[in-house]
C-alpha cells in the first residue's frame, strides 16, 4: 500500500510542477494537493528507514505549492492594447474601402 502511496504522490508532484511551469493559473494546486496527501500518507506508512522518499515528495510539493501561490499573487497577467495594430487596421480598412469606391 505504501508504495501505491508513493507512486501516485510521485506522479502528482509532477504534474503539479508541470502545472505550475505552465501558465495554467490555479490548476495546479489540485495535483499539488493531491500529492501533499499522498505523500504524507506514504510518510506515516512508512518504517524509520523508508521515511526519506515520502519527506523529499513532500519537501518538493510544499516548494511548488508556495511557488503557485506566489506566482498567483505576484503575478498579473494583463492585457495591454496594441494601439499601432488598431491605426494600421483602421488605415487598411480606409484603403480598402477607396479600392472598392474605384472600382465602381
């Protein structure tokens, strides 16, 4: 059972760091959850020699989920408007239109 644990605690705290990597937003923190969870149920199903595996899992999550949190908060993903684009779309729809006016 314990290494049911940790394989799916491993398989988690990846995704989870997949997740974060990618601007997937707050995604991640469902497979970060889920790893924290499976690696603690690993941790307390272990013996003392079997405890290191679980702990580093849980070590790695802990860091992504702090990592998410911060690049949630901190960072404001804004979209800024391109004012050139709307000249020169603006202009092209002009020329367009007197195009079409000479060819009448």
């Amino acid at each position: 059972m314990r290494k049911l644990f940790v394989v799916l605690a491993i398989v988690f705290a990846i995704l989870g760091i997949l997740f974060a990597v990618l601007p997937l937003g707050t995604l991640a923190f469902l497979p970060i959850g889920l790893a924290l969870i499976f690696a603690f149920i690993a941790f307390m199903n272990s013996d003392v020699t079997q405890k290191n595996l679980p702990k580093w899992i849980l070590i790695v999550s802990g860091l992504t989920l702090i990592a998410v949190i911060g690049k949630v908060t901190l960072v404001k993903d804004e979209v800024a408007k391109d004012v050139q684009f709307e000249q020169k779309k603006e202009e092209s729809k002009k020329e367009d239109l007197k195009d079409l006016e000479g060819l009448e």
